[in-house]
C-alpha cells in the first residue's frame, strides 16, 4: 500500500446538485474553512462509465487513510454531481483541490458536461476488470475536449489494480491508449489506496506550478514527475 500521508482533510463539504441549478463556482462554504484554506479551489473532476469508482477514489483520498476502511459493498450510483475539498501539501505550499465525483450513468451526461468547463483538472477512469469502460474512454475523451478548457489537466487512471484475477485490460494497454493522447497514465486501488495519493499529489503539483511559475521558469514535466515518483513509492501498477 502507498505510504498515504496527504490525508489533512479539511473544508469538506458535500451536496448534491440538482439538475443544472448549482455551478462549482457558487458552492464554496466559506464559514466552515479554515483560514488556509483561503485561495481559490482547483476544480478537479472525476469522470468515467458508471461503476468505474470514482466515488470510491474520492472516499479512499478523504476517508479510507483516516479510519482504515475502504467503504465497498454495494454499489449506489451517483446521482447527479457532488464535491469535496482536500487540500494537499505541495513544496510547502496548500494546494486546495474542490473534487468533483460525476455520475458515471448516459442519462446525467448533460449535467456534468456543464462542469467540464471549470475544470482544471480532470481524471478519466476506467475498470481494468471491465473492457467497455476501457473502450469508451475514446468517447470520454472526445467529450472533454468539446466541453472542456484547452489547457484543462487530464490523468487517464485504470482503477481495481487490486482486482488482478478478473484483468481484462493490460496495463500496457492502458499505456498505450494515454501516450497516443499525450496524457499522464497510472494504474490505481481505491480499495488498497494504490497510486492515490500519487495522482492527486501529481495534479496538485501541476495546478500550483501553473499558478506560480514565471516566464523563465521551466515547465512542469508531470509525466517524469509521475515516473520518478513511481520507482521511488515502489507502488506502482497492479496492486
Ligand atoms: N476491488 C475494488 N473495488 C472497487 C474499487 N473501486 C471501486 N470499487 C467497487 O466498485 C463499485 C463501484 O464503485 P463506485 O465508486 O460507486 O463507482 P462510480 O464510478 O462512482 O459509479 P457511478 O457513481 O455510477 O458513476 C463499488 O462496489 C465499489 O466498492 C477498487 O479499486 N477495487
């Protein structure tokens, strides 16, 4: 398992949206943040089939590192979109992350392309037990780029690394469809925390850089960022 220490989870607030009515700018909870928690959130969203686990990464960063649970068992559907904040700690600096989790499901589709335009980030997911989640990731992919900024920050994560008997996509194929797209890769466990805290640290990483860097500064290379990490965690992959 990861050595998970980005857990200083503050500022959480959760609501559900209804159908269109709410925008992420309009949901920030000011009265129950703490004063670090003053600069502006970086709007990460998390997006993929239903099922994929989105809910259960975002559980895993806020929860599972705090009271060792991981919170499976039946499956409940998101319905609509909802949000928390998880401020990670990068060279010193408090990156606010507001998350995201989407519904997975075709019918709220149109309620969360509404949100890829405030997106900074986004994490693409898909189930390395399931090929259709993988196989659709063309299809995610080709909808970010309708709905989303040019510039927005996009990690391809194929979740359940912990699932290794019921694989159906390779590792180096989830490699290969991200190199073709430019985008970062990593295999990730919301059940055993696996490359979590990796991904999240690695976008934080990014966002603050894009936020503070100078002219000459050199740009931020999260790809090397992510495999120098990789080889140092030793948690890589499949779980
Ligand atoms: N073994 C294992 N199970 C997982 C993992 N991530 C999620 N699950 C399980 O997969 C099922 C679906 O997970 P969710 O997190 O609800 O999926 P989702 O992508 O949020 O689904 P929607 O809300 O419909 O979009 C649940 O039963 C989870 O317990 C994982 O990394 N490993």
């Amino acid at each position: 398992m990861c050595n998970f220490n980005l857990v200083d989870e503050v500022c959480v607030k959760i609501r559900d949206v209804k159908r269109g009515q709410v925008s992420p700018d309009t949901n920030s909870d000011s009265e129950n943040e703490p004063p670090h928690c003053s600069s502006l959130p970086k709007t990460t969203i998390l997006v993929g089939d239903s099922g994929v686990g989105k809910t259960s990464l975002l559980t895993c960063v806020l929860v599972r590192f705090k009271d060792g649970a991981f919170l499976g068992g039946n499956f409940i559907a998101t319905v609509g979109i909802d949000f928390r904040n998880k401020v990670v700690d990068v060279d010193n600096l408090k990156v606010k992350l507001q998350i995201w989790d989407t519904a997975g499901q075709e019918r709220f589709r149109s309620v969360t392309h509404a949100y890829y335009r405030d997106a900074q980030a986004l994490l693409l997911l898909y189930d390395i037990t399931n090929k259709p989640s993988f196989d659709n990731i063309r299809a995610w992919l080709t909808e970010i780029h309708e709905y989303a900024q040019k510039d927005v920050v996009i990690m391809l994560l194929g979740n359940k690394s912990d699932m290794a008997a019921e694989r159906v996509v390779k590792t180096e194929e989830g490699e290969k469809l991200a190199k073709e797209h430019g985008i970062p890769f990593m295999e990730t466990s919301a059940k055993t925390g696996v490359n979590i805290e990796l991904a999240f640290h690695a976008i934080a990483k990014e966002l603050k850089h894009r936020a503070t860097q100078q002219p000459n500064d050199p740009k931020f290379k999260i790809h090397e960022y992510i495999d120098s990490q990789k080889h140092k965690s030793g948690c890589c992959g499949s779980a």
